[in-house]
C-alpha cells in the first residue's frame, strides 16, 4: 500500500506476491546522458515549429482580411412558397447581397408576391433593410410595401 509522507517522495508498493518497491519519479529504466539532450533538442524543435505555425495562421488571417468582397452579388432566401389569387408568393423572403461599391446589406419582407403580368417583378409587404456602409456606419429602414425588379440596378 502507497503511504506518504511530507517531505518525501511518492512510492507504491504491489499488493501481488513479490513486494518490491516502485520509485514513480525516477521513470523506466536506466537513464543515459542522451535522454536530457534528447529532450532539449525536442523542446528546441517544437518551439520552432509552433512559432512558424503560429506566424502562418496570422498570415492566412491578414490574407483573408485583405481580400476584396465581391460587388453586386445577390442571394434570395425564403421560408416558403404559395399563390394569392394565381400569383406566385414567398413567405418570409430574406435578399442578401452587396451593392456596386462592395457594401452588405439584407432586405426581409414578411410576403413578396409576384406582379402578374411582369414575372421579374414583386410586392414586397413589411419591407425592412439594413446596410453598413464603408466606414462602419449601419442604417436601416422600413417600409410597408415596395417592389423588387430583379435586374434593374
């Protein structure tokens, strides 16, 4: 059984049938003067790795940072389609995108329902749109209708 004592070091002895004692600090077997050098050399090792590890993700970062945002790309996201008296309609459309100068914004309406006669045209209903700006200003705005032309600028 294991005892400690202040001051000492930890020793366990085996329950089985030979009662030999086991020193836990002193390791495996006997150590040579090339297990320390080897350790160091080790240790010199992966602090160089890391270094460069860590300088090659701060790179990528910087990289990715300093990449330009593409202009004038548009997605349109919605919760689900139906009609309203033989029109096509969204629920909850979600348009997300950038403007010609490379600014985000989001447009969400709780409808859009297609114009009859123009297929690239909608009503939109509850219209709410946010965009930031280039120097880190956002505005918003509301409305209770407005229309979307798709391709007009």
């Amino acid at each position: 059984m294991a005892q400690w004592q202040p001051g000492k070091r930890a020793v366990a002895e085996s329950s089985g049938e030979s009662s030999r004692r086991r020193d836990w600090a002193v390791g495996d077997g006997p150590q040579t003067t090339a297990d320390p050098q080897r350790y160091t050399r080790f240790v010199t090792i992966m602090k160089r790795a890391l270094l460069l590890a860590a300088l090659a993700l701060i790179v990528a970062v910087i990289a990715y940072s300093l990449q330009p945002r593409e202009k004038g790309r548009v997605a349109m996201t919605f919760e689900h389609v139906g009609t309203v008296a033989n029109d096509l309609a969204m629920i909850k459309p979600r348009l997300t995108g950038t403007d010609s100068s490379g600014n985000p914004f989001v447009v969400t309406a709780d409808r859009a329902i297609q114009d009859g006669p123009n297929a690239r045209r909608a009503t939109l209903k509850n219209v709410q749109a946010d965009v930031t700006l280039k120097g880190g200003t956002w505005l918003t705005a509301s409305a209770e209708t407005g229309q979307l032309a798709v391709g007009k600028k």
